[in-house]
C-alpha cells in the first residue's frame, strides 16, 4: 500500500509490518527522489497488506523533513541530517507518534548511494517488497548488511591496505547504533549482485 500524507503525524503501519517513510529535505528536482516516486505505487503494490510505502504531498515536503529532524537521534545521525540533501528512506515497524529512535528499532537507508545510477532504485524497491511480503523481519536484515560491511572493514584493515579498508569501509556510512542502524546503499546493491550471482 502507498500514500501521500501532508504530515508524518498520523502515519500508522495500515495493518502491515513495517512502515516506509520517504523523507526529503529540499525541493529542488532529485533524479533519485524523480526514480522513486516513478516507483512508488509499483512498490506500494508489492508490499501488499504486509507494508505502507508513506511520502508527502510536495507542498509538505519540507515540514514533514522537518518532523523528522526533530526526533531525538543518535548525534551523528542528527548531523548528517542537517547537511543530506538527497532522501533517505526510513523504515519502521510502529506507529510514527510512538517511535523514538532511543527505544525502537528503525533504519535508514541513504538514496544518496543511487546517485551515480537513479534506476538501481527499483532493484532495491524490489528486494525490500519481497522480504517484506516473505515476513521477513527487513530491519534486520539492514542490520546484518550494515555489520557485514563493518566486519569486511575489520578484516580488511588488519590484511590489506589502508586504500581498500576506505573503500569497503564506504558501504556503512554511519555506525550502528544500539537500537538502529543506518545503511549505505551500496552494501544493500552489493547483496543483491551476490544473491543474483552477478
């Protein structure tokens, strides 16, 4: 199911398991925000009863970046919202009013990483319908990539060069935090190649 809402206030889970909220902070044209709103019903419509695809009507788009930014966030999450300019798509399995990131578990998933290619969106639009529909639990599986990525980094950085550590190290833009994780897009692309065997 997809909606448009003039605020994030109301926003419920509809029934389903989680909830995904397209957020974005300016209204200058985006190629990645153009992509997914091209897929928004599509992906509305793959989530079935199992989950709620939630942006904001143009005119709201910026209150409702606003709603978000006001949540008390781990502090480097909060930075980094104050200088992201492209969307981020946050993912949650409660209510909007009863969410706090210091208690429940979320992620939040960087569409800047589509920047170099707006049609992988669909991909990932894809991938993260059908673990939806498969019930399976999707923060977690954000989770797991984002530790994946951080673990690959470890072991890079004890076996190979500080020039490979940086690039591996790219994939997780922001640490974990106890009870959310933040994710770059390339580590959710990288595993769908690997499932795809690409």
């Amino acid at each position: 199911m997809s909606e448009r809402v003039s605020t994030f206030l109301n926003v419920t889970l509809g029934g389903g398991r989680y909830v995904f909220m397209l957020v974005t902070w300016v209204d200058f044209a985006n190629e990645v925000r153009d992509e997914v709103n091209r897929q928004a019903d599509a992906f509305g419509l793959a989530l079935g009863a199992h989950g709620t695809f939630v942006q904001a009507y143009p005119a709201t788009m910026l209150q409702t970046g606003q709603e978000v930014r006001e949540k008390e966030w781990p502090e480097d999450i909060s930075e980094r919202f104050q200088y992201e300019q492209e969307p981020i798509l946050l993912v949650l399995d409660r209510a909007w009013k009863e969410f706090e990131p210091s208690e429940h578990p979320y992620a939040i998933v960087w569409l800047s990483g589509f920047n170099e290619d707006p049609k992988e969106v669909r991909g990932f639009l894809q991938q993260i319908a059908m673990r939806t529909r498969r019930r399976d639990d999707v923060i977690e599986y954000l989770h797991d990539l984002a530790k994946d990525a951080r673990r690959t980094a470890l072991l890079d950085k004890a076996d190979q060069s500080a020039k490979v550590l940086a690039r591996v190290a790219s994939y997780v833009e922001i640490k974990p935090t106890i009870f959310g994780i933040s994710v770059d897009l390339k580590a959710i692309l990288r595993d769908i190649a690997q499932r795809q065997g690409r």
